[in-house]
C-alpha cells in the first residue's frame, strides 16, 4: 500500500463506509454484491466472508496452461458431477480474467480461477468444473433474475491465443454451455410465472379459446395459439420448456457470433452445495454438424473456460472468461 499523508485523518470504520456509499452514487444501480462489499467496509469482514463465501476471490491460485482429458475404461458420468471417476483426472487451476468488451465492462474477474478435471472413454469426452459462488442464482423468469453458468471452448490445436475470444471467422470453435436455470428446469419441472410469482391469478386469458387461466404450453399447442408464446412459436432454444439437457452445443466464430448448433448431443449436470457449483459437461469426440471441433485420443486442442454470476448479474458476454486458451491433451489409450 502507498504511504498515507501525516495531516490525513485516521480512516475509522465509519470513514470508509460513508466513503464507498460515496463511491457507489458514481456507478449505475447497486447489485447485491455492492451491498455485500459495503457491509464488509463497515466493519464485518469476517462474519460476511465466512457466511457468503465472499473469500472466493481471495484463493492463491496456483495456475496451469494446459488440461490433460484423462483416459479411463468406463464411461464418462456426465450426469454425476460427484461420481469418483473424475478424481481420475488431474485437477487444473485456470486463473479467469476480467473482460472489456461487454458493457458494464469489468476489469477484474468475479473470482480469480475455476478448477478443471477432464477424462474420456474414447467415444465422449468430459470436464467437470468447480467454482466457489455463494449464491445459487437459477431462475430467470423476472426480468431483474440471472443465472449462474459455465462454458467450455474447444478450438483446433496450435490455435492462437485470441482463440480464446470465441474463435475466429475461418476457424470455427465449440462451445459446451451449461445453465442454471436449464437444470432447474430438469430437476424441478419447467419454470413459469408461478416460479417467480406464487400469486398471480389470471382470470381470463384471450389467446386460449376455452378462456382458462394462463394455462401449460400443451394447452397452447392443442388450441394452434403459439403464435402468442412468439419463442416457441419460432423454436428459439431458449424458449424450450420440454428440455432433456442443461447444456447447449454451440459454435462460434469470433466474438457475437454464438450460434445452436442443429444436432443437440451434449449433456451435463450442476449440483450447487455448501457455496460450490460443481458442473459436468460433456459431448462425443466425434463432429455431429459442420464446424464442429472433433477430438482424437493422442492429439492436442484449444481449450477455454468461463463463468457467469447471476449473484453479479451476469449475462452474454459480461462474464469471467479464462486468461489464456490453454492446452488440452487428449490422453491416448487402448
């Protein structure tokens, strides 16, 4: 720290409380996690830290440029995050940055780094990422809700740095999205308004012909009224209720370029305990569509990572993405 002037009042607590509630008049609308930080100004770092997990930004990392995909005999549990199959892959440190390309711009990462394992059966390859969040955020059904997720970024191997930034317009990448609110969906059956507002009545709903209440999206099907649900109506992924996986397949070839791939074969799993997500993604080692990255046993690829905090109301590209794109060694094996 920079020596303080002698004539400088002695900052008190109280002192620096009025001066980061000063500081926060200067910037948009408060998240919660402005509030949090105001609270730990004001005297009560240790009781927030231990209760909120706010001590996640605070690991010393011990980072790693490359991932090894580990080869085992059976097959990859890519709906059990907790299986003991992935303690057969090394865990990977990788130190996550800020980003200046999204606006509200950010310059320093939500938390410094995720932990990586990676293992294979020769037909599907798997990553299991961890990351401390205090905050479980999956429903995103009110406008002001944000959810947490993840990213996984293959590219071609020998790839160059600035592949991390989503690919390149003559050198496609894949992306491996899970979301949040998409496992609650799975685990919990599909959110609606009920979700997010447990007393909404609705005693008349023009767009149904039987005049019943807002009614399930099979009502709006049966009645040929999906025209009034426009991202059904168009098969916007998004807007799918009936979902059999809490990951999206993507591709990407430079930044805003993120597109659903046709061929929808990638599947995973999130389970959010004690403060920590721990999240399976996976897909086949084949290419099921047109630019997509295919994996062979004994090759190396371009690897990347992401994060999104629904606690810092993330969303698109206001995320914390990886440093650098690290290297994936897929491991050979009978």
């Amino acid at each position: 720290m920079a020596d303080q002037d002698d004539d400088r009042p002695e900052e008190t607590p109280e002192v620096a409380a009025e001066a980061a509630a000063g500081d926060d008049d200067l910037r948009s609308t408060p998240t919660r996690r402005k509030f949090l930080v105001g609270t730990t100004v004001a005297g009560s770092a240790a009781i927030v830290g231990a209760a909120f997990g706010l001590s996640r930004c605070d690991r010393e990392p011990s980072p790693t440029d490359h991932v090894t995909s580990t080869r085992v005999d059976g097959p990859v549990p890519a709906d059990d995050p907790t299986s003991s199959v992935w303690k057969k892959g090394k865990e990977a440190r990788i130190l996550l940055d800020g980003q200046n390309i999204a606006v509200p711009m950010r310059a320093e990462p939500v938390l410094r780094s995720v932990d990586v394992r990676s293992v294979h059966d020769g037909k599907t390859i798997g990553f299991l990422v961890e990351w401390e969040d205090p905050e479980r955020d999956d429903l995103t059904v009110a406008c002001d809700g944000f959810r947490d997720a993840c990213g996984v970024l293959l590219a071609p191997g020998g790839s160059a740095a600035n592949m991390r930034m989503m690919g390149a317009k003559d050198s496609p990448v894949t992306l491996l999205h899970w979301k949040a609110d998409w496992q609650r969906d799975l685990d919990d059956g599909f959110q609606g308004l009920e979700a997010a507002f447990p007393n909404t009545a609705v005693d008349y709903y023009p767009p149904l012909a039987a005049g019943t209440a807002v009614g399930s999206v099979d009502e709006y099907r049966a009645q040929k009224a999906t025209m009034w649900l426009p991202g059904l109506h168009v098969a916007n992924p998004i807007a799918v209720a009936e979902k059999t996986t809490a990951v999206e397949k993507l591709t990407a070839q430079g930044y805003g370029s993120a597109t659903t791939l046709p061929t929808q074969d990638a599947a995973g799993r999130g389970v959010w305990e004690n403060g920590t997500w721990k999240v399976a993604l996976a897909k086949p080692m084949t290419a099921s569509d047109d630019g997509e990255i295919a994996l062979t046993p004994g090759q190396d690829y371009g690897l990347a990572v992401a994060v999104w905090s629904g606690l810092d109301r993330d969303s698109g590209g206001h995320k914390s993405p990886s440093k650098l794109l690290l290297s994936l060694h897929v491991e050979a094996g009978s």
